[in-house]
C-alpha cells in the first residue's frame, strides 16, 4: 500500500486496518456490504458557522476518504453527496455498476499532493459471462463548498476515468462499430498500445470503414461520444470482433519517431506529409489523450506562414528571394506599428535573408502598393487558390483544413506575418511545406481514396519559379549561418530547408512554438503551445521526425 495502509483478508471480505493519513484501498461492489471504512455522510448538513479559506490537510484526508469509500461500496447516493456537483456525480457514479457493469474493483489512494489525491482503480468488468480485469489512475481534487463551506470533492467526470469528459458517458456491451486491424503502408499493424496518439484516428477509422472491411463487432467497454456524431471510444475489450483489414498512408517507423519526439514537451503536436503525393505519413500529440492539436487546432502559425506571404509577394510582382527589400526595425500600417524580435534591422536584405532572418517587416511593407482592396483578401486568395487552405480535405479523418479569412486595417498587416484571423494547425503547416517544394498542392490523406471513392480538394500548381524560390528560400533558412532554422536543422541530412515560427496568445506570458521543415520527400511542421521560439521547442520536434523519413 502506498499509504502504508495493511489490507486483511477476513472471512473473504477485505477489511482496511487504517494507518498514516487514513488511506487504504476500498472494495467497490461485489456485493461485498461495508468494506470497514465507513460510508459517506451527507457534505450538505447545516452548520451554524459556514467556513472559509482553503481546505485544510484533515479534510482532504476525511473527505476524500468518505467520498472513495461510498463509491467503493457502490453507494452512489452518498458519494454524489459529498461532492459541489451532486446533481451530475449521482448517475454518473450509478452507471459505473449498471452502464459499464463494473463487477469487482479495489481502489488504491495515494498520498494527497496539494489539494489532490490520485488513486488506482482495478476493477473487473462482467458481461454477458465473459469478464476482463481493467486497471487505470486517475483523481479527484477537494475545494471548499462556495455555499455549505464544507469540504468537497469538486466534481468532474475524470474523478470516475481520466478520459471522460462533460457529457460522455461509461458503457460496456456488444461495440456499436465492428473492428478493424489499421495497417501501415508496409502492412505493419498500427495499435494504440504501439503508438498511443493514433487512439482518436483508429476510433475514427473504425467507425467509418469497419463494417465495409468486413469486420465483425465484439464486446467492449466504451465511452459514450457527448455529440451524436462523435466518436465512442474503446477502454476495454473483453471479446474480439473480427477485425477488418484497413490500410493507412501512416509510416510506422516515422510514427514512432513522432510519438518519440512529441514527448519532449507537454502539449506538443507534429504531423508529417509527403510532398510527392500528400499522404500522411505521421501524426502526434502530447497528452495523447488529449484534444489533437495536430489535425484539429485552430491557433495562428506565426512566421511559419511567411512561405504564403513570400509566394504571394513573389506572384503579385512584388519582390523575389535574390531581390533587394527593407527591413527596418519598425514598419506603421494604419495607425500600428508592427516590430522585429527585439527591433532588429537587416540592411542590404534580400527577400531570402529577410526569410532566413524572420524579419516582420519585410513581408508587411512591400504588400502596401497593392492597395487596400486588393491587400486585405490576397493572402486568403493565394493560401486557397494554390495551397489548398480553407477547402474541404477528404483525409478519411476529421481535420480542421485551415483558415485565412478576408481582414482589414492592421489586422491584414498582422496576417502577413501568421497572426491576425488565421487559424492553422501542424497538418496544414506540413501541407503547406510540402506544397512549396512539390509546386503543387496535393491534399493530405490517411486512407486510400479507393477505399471509398471521396472526393480530393484541388487548387492550381504553383507558377513557374515560384516553387524554386521558396524551397531555395527555405534551404537558405536552414543552412546559413544567420538562418534561425539551421541549428534545429542541423543533424537533418539530404536536400531540406526550415522556417521557424513564434505567435503570439492572448493571456499567455510565452508565445507558442511553430517550426516546419522538410527533408527529401518528407516535410513535417510541428506545434509546441507556450514553447517560444521556434528553433528551441518545435524544431527539435521536426527534426526527429524527418530524421525517420526517407
């Protein structure tokens, strides 16, 4: 026992001899009766003096051992009562037993850290006479009750499973999806276990191709999706359907690499495309659990999104990578004034130094002769027309496929340089790398699109020249001496260029982390939140990646 709490066995029924600060483990039904702790009371009984400030150690102890002991007894009705949110905690707490028909479990705290106490679940799941032991952490915090000042336990759905979430629901039963067996684009078989971000996109596949590989369903222990056209999740299998074969694009030595490097940093994410033919060869985040950054965010890409700018620049007529540009320290745009990193300025600049350099200016004053009206919609034009942002991608999962929407007065400055309106996530930064080096844009997919015969987005090839001066533009970035993407490039062989990219979060005091790259026939981007510049945190991220590439 970590608690240093003894457990007895006494006429087949535990009995918790209590020790150091009152922790043991807890039987949870099995029609076991009264596990020796005592049950929970009642958090709400008046009290002539309601107490304030934080709770104290003995109340963390107390009422969070009252709380896990009248779950552990399966007496849901107290336990709810002795949370804020009783309202919500009580069915929740009942369809443990009656929805996900846990049978037997033994919870484990631990000593509290703070206000939290974490714990282990073993619980044995039973259905349909088959059963299958399920093991899991998670933990619930104590807070002092706004109204009754007493201590409770603060309610959310993780306090019962780490991965539920407002709304979802446990259940166990006959899957409502049959299964499937995802494999690599060598035939490798991708597992969540093996590769643990692929979680939400084996789910995605499942329900989506299942039935049509030719998979049967199992028993399972599941969450409930909270949207109608969500995706359940599986926690547990207790009997196998067959599995139906569905092939992916994925690279099982470059999602490893991925899984690997997203590790790193907490909330950090990275996807890996091929420019050759847009298949999606990794795709990683950190929790991978969590919400997937990688394919869904919706968060301003920084300077990352300069190789837009650079191709619109370069197509209006406006400059070219070996053509003289300005960057001076600051540059004002109708009533703002837009800075470099520390107001540097580069004199006798190029287009490609100002790249190499990430000079904020030089991609905001040369855009001013085109005019306001033409300004304000050019940069959502080229990023739409010729990289494929803000169409509908058929990737065979969900993915949210970029935005760069119209804007005006200093917010299309801001767009310039990756702020502003524009949402992007690591997927579209991949895509939009890869688009640069291949000329043309050729939508990311993970499944074949023979598999159901969907429809690809489309946009125009790049025009002639454009593509060279940006992979030029981007291998100058990643190889000179004044590039901010060389050192995080540095151990990156073969043909390959990098941009780094930093932007700025309202309420954050650090700027999130954004760098994309590509070496030969692999371009990778990657998402670091509240990582700084890009070179330190997200470059890192990339270059693993790439290093698994060909």
């Amino acid at each position: 026992m970590r608690s240093g709490a003894k457990v007895a066995v006494i006429g087949g029924v535990f009995a918790v001899v209590v020790g150091g600060v009152g922790y043991g483990a807890y039987n949870i039904l099995d029609g076991l009766g009264d596990s020796g702790v005592g049950g929970g009371t009642d958090s709400k009984a008046s009290s002539a003096e309601v107490r304030t400030g934080p709770v104290t150690k003995d109340e963390i102890a107390e009422t969070s051992k009252k709380f896990l002991a009248a779950w552990a007894k399966g007496d849901a009705a107290v336990a709810a009562g002795l949370t804020n949110n009783e309202g919500d905690a009580g069915p929740a707490l009942t369809g443990y037993s009656e929805s996900a028909h846990v049978t037997k479990a033994v919870i484990t705290p631990a000593p509290a850290t703070g206000s939290t106490v974490p714990y282990t679940v073993e619980a044995t799941v039973s259905y349909g006479g088959k059963t299958k032991s399920w093991s899991y952490d998670s933990k619930l915090t104590v807070v002092r009750g706004v109204t009754t000042g007493h201590a409770l336990v603060d309610w959310t759905p993780s306090v019962i499973h780490p991965e539920l979430d407002r709304g979802e629901s446990l259940e166990t039963g006959e899957s409502k999806t049959a299964s499937i067996e995802a494999v690599d684009r060598s035939g490798q078989v991708l597992t969540k276990e093996k590769y643990p971000s692929l979680g939400g996109i084996l789910d995605e596949l499942r329900k989506k191709y299942g039935q049509k590989a030719g998979g049967t369903t199992g028993i399972e222990t599941w969450i409930n999706s909270a949207n109608a056209d969500g995706v359940d999740r599986t926690l547990l299998t207790l009997v196998k359907g067959k599995p139906g074969r569905v092939p992916t694009t994925l690279d099982a030595k470059v999602q490893a690499a991925a899984e690997k490097a997203v590790k790193k940093y907490d909330k950090s994410s990275v996807a890996a495309v091929e420019p050759s033919t847009g298949a999606i060869r990794a795709i990683a985040n950190n929790p991978a659990d969590g919400f997937e950054s990688a394919r869904l965010a919706k968060v301003a890409p920084g300077s990352t999104m300069k190789i837009v700018t650079a191709a619109m620049i370069i197509q209006n007529g406006l400059g070219s990578a070996n053509s003289a540009v300005e960057c001076p320290s600051t540059v004002p745009w109708e009533g703002r004034t837009f800075h470099n990193l520390n107001d540097f300025a580069l004199p006798n600049a190029t287009l490609q130094r100002a790249f190499a350099k990430s000079c904020n200016t030089a991609f905001i004053k040369p855009i001013l002769p085109l005019g306001s009206g033409k300004r304000d919609t050019a940069l959502g034009n080229e990023a739409s027309q010729y990289f494929g942002i803000g169409q509908v991608w058929q990737t065979g999962i969900v993915t949210w496929d970029g935005a760069v929407p119209a804007s005006e007065g200093a917010e299309t400055a801001a767009s310039f340089i990756g702020q502003g309106k524009i949402q992007m996530n690591p997927l579209n930064m991949a895509s939009i790398t890869a688009t640069a080096v291949h000329g043309q844009f050729l939508q990311p997919y993970i499944v074949p699109r023979a598999l159901d015969d969907r429809k690809f987005a489309t946009a125009r090839p790049l025009p002639g020249g454009v593509s060279a001066q940006l992979e030029q533009m981007l291998h100058y970035t990643a190889t000179s001496q004044e590039g901010t993407a060389t050192r995080a490039m540095a151990s990156v062989g073969g043909r390959k260029g990098g941009k780094t990219g930093s932007s700025e979060v309202d309420g954050h005091a650090t700027s999130d982390s954004w760098f994309t790259g590509f070496s030969n026939d692999l371009a990778a981007a990657a998402l670091v939140q509240s990582g700084g510049h890009g070179g330190d945190a997200a470059g890192p991220v990339v270059a693993e990646v790439l290093l698994a590439g060909p």
